[in-house]
C-alpha cells in the first residue's frame, strides 16, 4: 500500500510541475487608446501596419514557426461589424492560400461586440491556423490576428483566447 501512495504522490507531484505556469505583462498604447496582457516571454516586434505584434521566442529545437499576435486599426470605413462577418471571408479567402474556413461566430470582449473567425492557410510551406477578431469603434476595425501552425494552434489556443479576452479599446 505504501508503495502505491508513494507511486500517486510521485505522479500527482510530476503533473503539477510539468504543467507550464504563464506569467503575462500588460502592453499599453495610450496614444492608440489599447491595452492587452501578453505572455511575459514574448517579444513585441511591430511590424508596418500594426499596433503591437507580439511572438513567441523560440523555445524549442524543432520549432519551425513563432505563434504570434497583432493588431492592426483599420482607416475609418464606416461598415457595420455585421458587414465585416459577410465580407472578410471573402477578403481572407482571396488572400491566404488554401483558406479553409473553421468557424465563425459573434462574442462579446469586454463589454465590446466582436466577430471571430477560425480558419487554416498554408504560408511559406507551413500549414498554419489563425484565430482573427474584429469590432468596430468610431469607424474604424479593430483587427486581432493570432497564428500557430496547425500542429500546435490547439495548444496555444488559450494564450490567444486570454490575451484576446484581456483586449481593451479605451
């Protein structure tokens, strides 16, 4: 019986350590008027065209591709969040190479109404799998954009979903 109870502990306690414990820091642009958390290991390396593009540092030997999170604020356009769910598929579609759509749906982020697609494409070789939201304030899109291969989407899933969730527009 000891034997057992040492062998459970022993498991139980391995459990517990393996799982990896994510710290997050707050990013704020207050010229922008946006904030969000993100992993605290992340770099932020925005590219033209974005607010904040944040990617995970390489971590692992055989990584071939940084999981990763932007936001670009669209010009003032004047569209309705739901003609941004009847258009941007088609926009995605006619860009990403082998767009195949996930899932689409209408949640809300703090209060704020967004539209959520999930959807794979391949890009330089990579299949990859992206998770994009969109709200709009005084105009103009709000555009979140987190990418993972299709190997690993599943895993990072819920670091994008908190980050998304941490999103605020002031």
């Amino acid at each position: 019986m000891g034997k057992y109870l040492i062998l459970i502990i022993s498991f139980v306690f391995s459990l517990q350590s393996s799982a990896q414990v994510i710290k997050y820091k707050s990013y704020t642009d207050a010229k922008k008027g946006v904030s969000i958390l993100y992993p605290e290991n992340w770099m932020n390396t925005p590219i033209e065209g974005t607010i904040f593009f944040f990617k995970r540092p390489r971590e692992e030997a055989m990584q071939t591709f940084a999981e990763n999170l932007n936001l670009v604020i669209g010009p003032v356009d004047d569209l309705s969040l739901e003609e941004y769910a009847m258009i941007q598929p088609q926009k995605l579609e006619k860009f990403m190479n082998n767009y195949k759509q996930v899932s689409q749906k209408y949640l809300k982020i703090n209060k704020r109404d967004f539209y959520e697609i999930i959807y794979t494409f391949k890009y330089d070789k990579k299949d990859l799998e992206a998770i994009y939201y969109v709200t709009i304030k005084d105009g103009k899109p709000y555009e979140l954009t987190a990418t993972a291969t299709q190997a690993t989407f599943k895993r990072f899933l819920p670091v994008f979903e908190k980050m998304a969730n941490s999103f605020k527009i002031n």
